[in-house]
C-alpha cells in the first residue's frame, strides 16, 4: 500500500510545503489542469501526495485516512480533541508562523494582561448583567487557556472571519484570534494582551496514529530518513 | 436490568426509607441557566444542543440545579428528595459519558450541622463495607479565612470569587501580598494610569470601541489606584492561608490544630467557622461517625464541585486514577441564585452506581 500524504492544497502554505520537501530531496507538483487537486512525489517511492485544504487535513488524519499530513499546529489542536492520543507531532517545519492570541480595545488603558481582563470580566457581568464576550473560532484552545488561567465570568462567541470588527459592531467587547504581524488589530483599534500567547502556531508535519500502516514499512522509512525525522515507537508495521 | 440499574434502585429505596420523596428532572435543561451558573468551562463538560424554539439546551450534568428549582418553585419545609437516573458528562479517553446518578438532598433551615450529618451519615451507611476512603472538608473555613484578611474590601471578593480556582487564587494573593509576577505587572500598570487624568489616557489611546465605556475604563481605573495606596496584606497572614490550604489530618485534630494556631488577625473571623465545624462533628458523633478519624482536608471540594460552600464530602476508591464513588456538600448560595430572592439551607449528595458494582 502507499504511504498517503496529504498537504495544503493552494496558497502560500502550499508553495511552502513543497519548498520544503524540496529542500530535502522530495518533489511534489500538481498536475493536470489548474483547479484540479491532484499531484505527483518524486525522489521517495511508494508515496502519494493527497492535496486537501488545511482545515481538513486535522480530520483526515484522524479518521486515518491519510498516514502523514502538513497543517498548522493550531489547527489540529483546535479540531481535535486530546489531539495527542489522535496524532503523532513529528516535526514543525519553520514556517506558517502565527500566534493565537487575545485581544482588546486599545482605549482599555487599565488592561494589560489576562489578570486584568478576569477583573473586568465580573465588573462587565455586573454593570451589563451579561458575560464579557470574547469572539473566535478556536473554541477549545481559547476555552483550556481561560481555563488553565483561571478566568470566570466571560463567554466565547464564535465568528467565523473579521473577528476583528466584532467589537465595533457590538457583538463582542474582545477577541481571540490568528495573528502574525497585528497589522488588522492595529487597524481596528485593538491591542493583544501581554500574556503569552495562547498558542505558537506553526506548520507542521502529523503522522495518523489510526491509519493502517501495513505495507508501508519501506516508503516510511525512506521519506523518514530523508526529512530526518524518526519514526514513532507506536507505529506498527513500520 | 443492568447490575448499576439494579443498584441505584435499591439505593433510591434506602432513601426513600429514609424519608426523601422520589423527583424526576427532564435530561434537556436550558443552557443559559448552567452556563450563568457555572461559566464557559460547562460547555467543555457538558453536552450542549440546539432546538428551534427554546434555543440552547443541555442534556443533564447533574439533578441539582432542577431540583433546587423545583424545590423553590413550591416545595414543602423541610424536604427531602431523591432521584436516580443518568447524567452525561464529556471526558477524555475512555470514561463514561452517560452514567447513573443516585441522589438525595435535603432543604432544612434548622440546626445545619445535624442537616450535614444526617447526609453524611447516609451516605456513610449506603456505602458501608466496600473499600472506599471518606474524606470531608470545610469550604465555610476557607471563606471566613479570606474575611479575615485585613484588607479591602474589592481584594476579598476578588479572592471569594476564585475560591473555587486554585491558582488564580493562589496567584491573587500572592499579588496582594506585594509578591510574584502580577504585583510587577499591576506596578507597571499603575504607574502608567498615574502619568495623566483618566479622561486624557482613554483619549490618546485612540478611538473608543466597544461596548465597554468610557466611564467604565475611568472606574476601574479609580480603583486600581485606590488599590495601589492601600497596603499589602500582611505577610504572616498570607503564610496562615497557605498554611490552611494545605491542612489534612483527622477531623478533631484538624479542629484542635486550627483553634491552637496562632493565626495572627485571622482567628477572629476563624472562630464561628470552627464553631460550626465543631457542631458539626458533635452532630456526625450522635450520628455514630467516628470523628477522631475522619480524615479532613481543608482544600478538599475547592475544584471539582464548585457550587459547594460549606461542609463538603467525597468517597474515594483506592484507585487515584478512578473517579469519586461520591460526592455531596452544602450549597446555601446555590439556592439564593436559582431562587430569584429567596434562599434555603441546601445540602446533598450523589453516588455513581456504576463505580461502586465494579467495586464488588
């Protein structure tokens, strides 16, 4: 059986990805007519390149239906739960880099750090009779952070994209979000907290821990020693 | 009949025998009121759901909360309810997501001590001579301690507010003690709101969004600085709540070791709290508890069951990884909220049946 590799499937992230598999003596392309999604690998045998956008490639590997996937590290903690038992992290590629971070009106001037924000939550509860409402699609990261801190009286509203205009427009009073430069925040008159982010977001390269390995033992091995990766110790049939 | 089945209705039985009237809860519950209850971290616990009509929906996480409302909504004084069926819960790896609870809780505003022992007692009976540890702990000790603390007002219910939280709490007063990595942020902060008037800072921070207003800004802002001039919290009396977090020992000498502290202002506000655990242990005592053994933990109950606010309870099995068999306590303050301006004393508990069979 081939060894099913599935990577972002346009953009940025995918130029990327194959300039860094490239970089390592693995050529990937797309072939056939533009809109068509998919491609060949050459320099690794037995390897076949599953082209998917990132947003599915968490799923795919978790349902095992690709045995290696490229996506970013935020995703995967955000689409599945207890990610580790799902997946295994072999190695973040350095490049894709994003943070997840929380953010609030730069007019908040008695605001700086998450110790604050948990202070102005039970003010805001109190003087609106409502939760503080944070706006983002990672739910689950956004939520263990909270959670990890110790902060009460907010709640998550989920905004699919602009999550940054949500606090203009009254929907939201701060926002949890993927930021790389703070060039939007600026622009909406918001600042990020000082604490650390919720998360460093990076590509990078996942093995499916339910994907059935039989078969693929040679062309692991040779993609793995190529990368420069190891192997997981979980990894049957390899 | 599955066996746990088998065993919550006999357990229903010894507390109908008891005296409590069976009640039944619906399993979808309207979310808002769990959500106001308990906040965002719920929704990591609990299965949410969507109807048409009556918007979000939870299925069950617990019979507490809708026996409480229907407690208020007309129930008679004193009462005694019971009720067994499943709850469901989210979890990680393989543990039960639906699962039985049995349950009994009383609503009695005479003599609270006897109150939390007649439950214990129960509880202690209904488990009797399977391999499980009780363990008890005071939620009521650790508020009075955070009264007693001299200091303002707004810093103790800052603490009250996160008793549940143990390490935003922790965190919290090591800030208000002068110490640790929030009290240099909060100098930072400060001495950046000092520099000009409130109204000039929020203007040159750019324009105002938000619903959050500028009076709101301008009011915390008043605030940080009045808390900057009050004074730390006195070092030994920071180092006395510590100490009492990590207090475990047999229930009396717990008692006797938090009565011979020399815990500094702190023991004023103590004093009633010790009273009431005393009362208690005279009351778990006639009820035939031996007190000179019960273990006692002061931090017990402080994160898994966050609407308790007095005495506390667990039955442990011998396995850290399993768990609790069951779990009860006092939740006075739970029944002011849900019940719109009246309140009752309330205290209960749960036993998971399914646990305690794969105990036999």
């Amino acid at each position: 059986m081939s060894l099913k590799l599935g990577v972002p499937s346009k953009g940025r992230l995918m130029e990327k990805t194959f300039e860094w598999f490239a970089e390592r003596g693995v050529q990937m392309a797309r072939t056939g007519a533009a809109r068509e999604y998919a491609g060949t690998v050459e320099g690794v045998e037995g390897v076949e390149l599953v082209l998917l956008s990132a947003s599915e490639i968490p799923r795919e590997l978790a349902a095992g239906r690709i045995h290696l996937g490229v996506t970013g590290s935020d995703l995967v903690r955000e689409t599945l739960a207890d990610w580790p038992s799902q997946v295994w992290e072999l190695l973040p590629m350095g490049f894709g880099h994003a943070d997840l971070i929380i953010a609030v009106p730069k007019v908040w001037v008695d605001v700086d750090t998450l110790d604050d924000l948990d202070a102005v939550a039970a003010a805001f509860r109190a003087e609106h009779g409502f939760r503080l409402r944070i706006a983002t699609k990672y739910h689950r990261l956004v939520r263990d952070y909270l959670r990890a801190h110790g902060v009460a009286d907010y709640q998550l509203v989920d905004s699919q994209g602009a999550t940054e205009g949500t606090i203009r427009n009254l929907t939201a009073e701060a926002v949890a979000d993927i930021t790389s430069t703070g060039e939007t925040l600026r622009a909406n008159h918001l600042k990020i907290l000082r604490d650390a982010p919720v998360h460093c977001s990076q590509a990078t390269l996942f093995a499916a821990r339910a994907a059935d390995w039989s078969g693929t033992t040679p062309a692991m091995r040779a993609l793995a020693a190529q990368l420069g990766v190891a192997v997981p110790e979980g990894l049957t049939g390899v | 009949m599955t066996g746990a089945e088998a065993l919550a209705a006999t357990l229903l039985t010894e507390m109908q025998a008891a005296g409590a009237v069976p009640v039944a809860a619906d399993i979808l519950q309207p979310a808002e009121t769990l959500l106001d209850l308990y906040g965002e971290d719920i929704r990591a616990r609990a299965y949410v759901t969507h109807d048409p009509v009556l918007g979000e929906m939870m299925l069950r996480p617990d019979f507490t909360v809708p026996v409480v409302q229907a407690h208020m909504r007309g129930g008679a004084e004193p009462a005694r309810y019971c009720y067994a069926g499943p709850v469901f819960r989210k979890q990680d790896g393989r543990r039960a997501r639906e699962y039985l609870q049995v349950g009994y809780e009383l609503f009695a505003r005479d003599d609270p001590a006897r109150a939390d022992a007649e439950v214990f007692a129960l509880f202690s009976r209904l488990l009797e001579g399977k391999e499980l540890r009780p363990v008890t702990g005071d939620i009521g000790i650790l508020k009075a301690a955070v009264s007693g603390l001299e200091t303002s007002i707004a810093r103790k219910s800052a603490l009250m507010r996160h008793i549940w939280h143990p390490k935003r709490f922790r965190a919290l007063l090591e800030r208000m003690g002068g110490q640790g990595p929030l009290a240099e942020a909060r100098a930072e902060l400060v001495s950046n709101l000092r520099a000009a008037r409130a109204e000039a800072l929020i203007a040159e921070a750019g324009q105002m969004v938000g619903l959050r207003s500028a009076d709101e800004i301008g009011a915390r802002i008043a605030t940080l600085l009045r808390d900057a001039e009050a004074p730390p919290i006195p070092r030994e009396q920071v180092q006395a709540v510590e100490r009492l977090l990590s207090l475990a020992a047999p229930a009396r000498a717990a008692l006797g070791g938090m009565r011979a502290q020399g815990w500094a202002a702190l023991a004023p506000a103590l004093a009633p709290a010790l009273d009431r655990l005393e009362a208690r242990l005279e009351a778990l005592d006639a009820a035939g508890i031996d007190t000179a053994h019960l273990p006692f933990e002061a931090s017990f109950g402080r994160i898994t069951m966050e609407y308790y606010d007095g005495f506390v309870f667990g039955f442990l099995p011998a396995r850290e990884d399993l768990p609790p068999v069951a779990t009860g306590g006092r939740y006075d303050a739970l029944t002011a909220v849900l019940g719109q301006g009246q309140a009752i004393p309330a205290v209960g508990g749960v036993i998971r049946p399914a646990l305690l069979e794969a105990l036999t």
